[in-house]
C-alpha cells in the first residue's frame, strides 16, 4: 500500500488525499498503531482498535470492512490473502469492483463476478462510468 498511497500522492494534478486506515499491534490493551504505519504519504490517518489482516482479512475484527465500505469503487492489484480478502468483502459487500491484472492467478480465489481488466484506460473508462451513475453513493 505504500507505493500505492506514493504514486497518488505524487501525481500531478491530483484530485483527493491519500487516507490510511491504520491497524492496530494485535494483544495489546492499548490501541497502537502496527508497526509501519502509516507510511509517510498517508496525509490522513484513521487509527483503529482493529489488528487482524491477511488471511483473517474477512473477520470482524479486520480494518478491511472499512477499506471497501468506504470506497466508491475498488481497484484491486495484484496481491496475496489480504487482497483476496478485501475482493471477498467488496463481492459481499455489492462495492463496485474491477481488477487491474494480467491473469486471474495474480489474486488467488479471485470471484468469477470480478470484472478483469488489463489496460491502464479500461480500468479508468470502468471507475468513471461507476463514479457517473451515482450508484456507490448510498
């Protein structure tokens, strides 16, 4: 997520912020930030009490809730279990979703519904028809 949170934070022209939800050390009666977060183009970080991520990436006590219940659209990337989990969410969920990717492979247990794409343009043309419709505003 860092290099994603930098090259929107270093594009030119941009149009939004680069907001982190941050999870917090798993066992600990104190909520603290996991170590390595936020990364330093995080220009607005949203601590929480939630430690879980990667395979546990779906249970309640996972910062992936908010990830995709926040989101207008999500783009996932290429990416292990934490991904494949947040792809799960956003499918339960009914968020607007496409994959960035090549092959299915590139996240494991992608869902048939998830609409693939692997040109930079289609994926923009399919943000922009969901950001138009007004749709993923409830």
């Amino acid at each position: 997520m860092a290099t994603v949170s930098m090259a929107f934070h270093e594009s030119e022209g941009r149009r939004g912020t680069v907001i982190g939800i941050i999870p917090s050390e798993e066992g600990s009666s104190i909520p603290r930030p996991k170590a390595g977060y936020p990364n330093q183009w995080v220009e607005i970080p949203i601590f929480t009490h939630l430690p879980l991520s990667g395979d546990r990436g779906t249970d309640l006590r996972s910062r992936n809730h908010i990830n995709v219940l926040t989101s207008d659209v999500i783009v996932a990337l290429p990416g292990g279990a934490g991904t494949a989990r947040e792809v799960a969410l956003a499918v339960s969920y009914k968020r607007p979703i496409v994959a960035f990717l090549e092959s299915p492979d590139e996240i494991p247990g992608l869902p048939d519904e998830v609409p693939i794409r692997s040109k930079f343009d289609e994926v923009c043309a399919f943000v922009e028809s969901q950001l138009e419709t007004g749709l993923t505003r409830r």
